[in-house]
C-alpha cells in the first residue's frame, strides 16, 4: 500500500459566506438549500432543519456534488470540529462558512467516504485540534492528513464489505423503529386517541394520578465530595430515545438533603420539563431504580391506579400536544403551571396492565436487537474500519 496524504487525493472548497438579507423564508427559483454542521448527524446528512440562501452568493464550486465529503471545519466545541457526512442526494445544495467540502478525486471518492467515517481521521483531527488549541479546521490540517492507499482492487473490496455492515446495521435500526411505531399503534389501538379521548375515557387530573410531583436540583459544585455517592443523578442529556442512558454522575444522600434535588422512587415517570425539549417528541422515559434529577426535570410517581408504562406512554402520544400548548416563551421550556392543569385519560387498571405486559414483550426483542447492534455489528464496523486505517 502507498500512503498518500488528502491534499494529493482531493480538493477543498470554501463554504459560502451570506447575510441575514441573503435568506429566503421558502426554496423557490432563486434560492438554495443550505446545509450546516447541525445538519450533520451520526455520520449522514439530516435535511429537516436547513436555510435557503439566494443563489446570488453561491460560486459554481460550491454546489455540492455528489461524492462530497461535507465537515464542520469552525466551533466552539471539540466534539463538533472534524464531523463528517457524504453527500449523495439529488437535490441542489450549497454549505455554510463554517463548513468546508472535501471533493475526492474519483478513483478514491468511495474510500475517502468511509476514511471520514473511521476512528483514525478522528483521532487526527482531535489531536490536531487539542495541539493547536484551535477551533478552526485550516486547509493544511486535512491536506496534511495521511492515509495508506491500496489498489483499486482492495478498495472495492474494503468499501463493498463496509457497505454490507452498514446495510445491514440500517436494517437492524430499522426494526427498532418499527418495534416503537408497533407500540404507538397498540396503544391507539386500546385507548383510542389520547388527546380527543375517542373512546370516552373518565378523565383525571395530572396532579391526582400521581402519589407526588417531583422536582429536581443541582447539588452545590463548592462541595465536590457530594459528586462522590452510589445515587445516579439524572440529567436531560442522561435520557436519549425514551431511554434513560447511564447517568455520569452520581451522588451522595447527603448532597440530597442539602439541596432542592428529591430521591426518586423506582418505576417513577421522569419527564424533561424545562430544557433539551425536542421538537416533536417530549423525552420521557421510567427509571427502572432508584435516582434523583436535576432542575430541568420532573419525576411522576403514579398512584396504583396508573401503570408507568401506561403513564409513559400516555404522555409520548400526547406530546406532540403538549408542546404546542404549554411550551413557554423560552422554546425549549414547558410552562409547568400549564402542563398540571391537563386531565388524562383513565382506562381500568387491568387494561393497563395489559398493554404494560405487551410492551416488555416488544421490549424484549428491542433488547435482543440493540444488543445485537451494540456487540455485533457496531464492533464489526469499528474493526474492519481499524484494519484499514490505522494512525
């Protein structure tokens, strides 16, 4: 193999440069999509949060082609520096100053596509960026990265068997969405539509199907021993997918009885209240053991007549709902005052249970993919990704 450096192997283009003027509210004949560095997520191209920019400031180089390996080359943060997305859509694009495109040569573009994937270009560009404490990606940073090259044969080779993995990690990801959407409709299915109540259900207060309504707080940072205890502190960025993920932090009894935090029951309903609100889904997941949560969250402990999985669930259906009604002026934020006066449904206890037992069953398989995902397919990528790049 030859090692070849990304300066010999592909060319970099500027991102445009545009002012708030430059902007249109809609795409029409004179305007463009316009990616950005939020647009690239987990590796690919996300197209539901763009700008359209008028043609008038774009140069011909800066439409995207297809094969173009779009990176955030300026932030505020290390995490966000160096991310990369390919580009295979269609459409016309155009990218933003603090992006910059990589547009391979193209007997290497299929390679260089999965190179801006591995961990050894991470691993690069963050040693790049920590040396020169920079928050900038130059041209010389990435031309300067180096690569081994094998010929064409084992390139296809590598990129086809890459590919595979992938496919069948979409695949598998896949299934795990479906399985959610199965339990959406299961639960439409039994309980009618949550937010009209088509299926007359008695209706009751928020506050009343609760044993109590738990707020979370921040222990006090001039005391790091309470940083040190077995209780997991649970943040926004701790829940991910209705899941809650392990908490990084965990804390002291103590730190509880010194702050405005609360310990929270097992199988309590913890929902994001004040911040890290996305915009159609209301994160909300069940801790399975005890905890306690920060300021931005609260914690629902149900009364025996709500299963939590039936309160879980209840308030994803509805949040499409409750955050066109009771989100506050800071976008982010749900005015909680708002959210307690609702009523929810109330179906027989054992109809909940029934739809609960479903729920651990779909669970169950959820649990026999995302292990699969996790341990097999994740590692295998990772693995064929080292064989080939290595720093």
């Amino acid at each position: 193999m030859i090692q070849k450096s990304i300066g010999i192997l592909a060319d970099q283009i500027r991102g445009v440069s545009y002012k708030k003027k430059n902007l249109h509210d809609t795409l029409d004949e004179n305007s463009v999509i316009l990616l950005r560095a939020n647009n690239i997520i987990n590796g690919k191209l996300d197209f539901t949060d763009v700008l359209y920019v008028d043609k008038s400031v774009i140069s011909d180089t800066q439409y995207l082609k297809y094969g173009d390996i779009l990176i955030s080359a300026s932030s505020g943060s290390k995490k966000v520096i160096g991310k990369a997305a390919s580009f295979h859509s269609q459409c016309k694009c155009t990218f933003g100053a603090f992006c910059k495109v990589i547009r391979p040569h193209k007997d290497v573009r299929e390679f260089l596509r999965i190179y801006f994937q591995s961990s050894a270009y991470r691993r690069q560009i963050s040693h790049l960026a920590l040396g020169a404490n920079i928050n900038n990606i130059r041209n010389e940073h990435i031309d300067s990265l180096q690569l081994e090259i094998p010929n064409e044969t084992a390139r296809k080779q590598i990129v086809n068997k890459i590919d595979l993995l992938q496919k069948i990690l979409t695949k598998k990801q896949q299934i795990l969405s479906d399985l959610d959407e199965l339990i959406k409709a299961r639960f439409v299915e039994m309980f009618g539509d949550p937010i009209n109540n088509s299926k007359n259900w008695k209706l009751i207060n928020i506050k009343k199907c609760c044993v109590d309504i738990l707020g979370g707080g921040t222990p006090s940072k001039s005391h790091p021993e309470f940083f040190t205890g077995s209780v997991p502190w649970v943040t926004p960025k701790d829940m991910k997918e209705n899941v809650i993920t392990d908490s990084k932090d965990h804390i002291t009894y103590e730190a509880i009885s010194n702050s405005s935090a609360k310990l929270i029951p097992s199988n309590s309903v913890l929902m994001v209240i004040r911040s890290g609100i996305l915009k159609h889904t209301l994160p909300v997941a069940i801790n399975k053991n005890e905890v306690t949560i920060n300021q931005d969250m609260k914690a629902f402990v149900p009364t025996s007549e709500i299963s939590p999985i039936f309160l879980e669930n209840y308030f994803i259906a509805i949040s499409p709902d409750i955050l066109s009604k009771v989100r506050s002026v800071t976008a982010d934020n749900i005015n909680f005052k708002s959210f307690q006066k609702r009523k929810i449904i109330l179906p027989p206890i054992s109809l909940q249970n029934e739809f609960a037992n479903f729920v651990q069953q779909v669970d169950k398989s959820k649990f026999e993919n995302i292990v699969y995902l996790n341990k097999t397919l994740s590692m295998k990528i990772l693995g064929q990704l080292g064989d080939v790049f290595r720093d």
